[in-house]
C-alpha cells in the first residue's frame, strides 16, 4: 500500500489524492513535524561548470571571522566544558 499526505481540517484527515486501500483498512495518522532546513540538500547544489564558477565566486568573497582573544578564549572554555560533559575529550 502506498502512503499519503492529507492535512487535518475540521475534525477531519482531508487527503491529498487517491488511494488503492481496501474499504475498512486501518490507519496510522500522526502530525509532521515541520523541520527547519539547515543548508542545501544535495539536488540543490551546483552541477554545471557556470553554476559551480558562481558558487566559488561566492565562496571566495567570504570575509573571515575574526575573533578578539577574550572571544576565543570564551569560546576554547565553552568547548571544554561541552566536551568534558559526557566523558569526552576533544581531539
């Protein structure tokens, strides 16, 4: 049996097309969770040779971070703390 997506409306399960089931089959329904996206997924990156060229161009218009010595060692602190939290060491 295939899945589908349906949303819920009124006290109801509206789904979004068609299915096969059989008349009285039993049913699963729970809520999906939205998921914030993080980053490209792989069917977004560049694939030819101009979108690639754009995309180093990009990349290589970055400034870097720069970061004072009381930051970096606010955030060396933060890491050990974090690290030594479950037993781990940093590498």
């Amino acid at each position: 049996m295939n899945t589908v997506q349906g949303t819920w409306k009124n006290g109801q399960v509206q789904l979004d097309g068609p299915t096969d089931w059989p008349e009285g089959c039993r049913v699963l329904v729970e809520p999906v969770v939205p998921v914030e996206k993080l980053g490209l997924s792989e069917d977004e990156w560049p694939k030819t040779p101009a979108e690639i060229a754009v995309w180093l161009n990009w990349f290589d218009s970055v400034e870097p971070v720069e970061i004072t010595p009381q930051e970096e060692a606010e955030w060396q602190a933060a890491r050990q703390k974090i690290a030594f939290s479950d037993g781990n060491r940093l590498a």
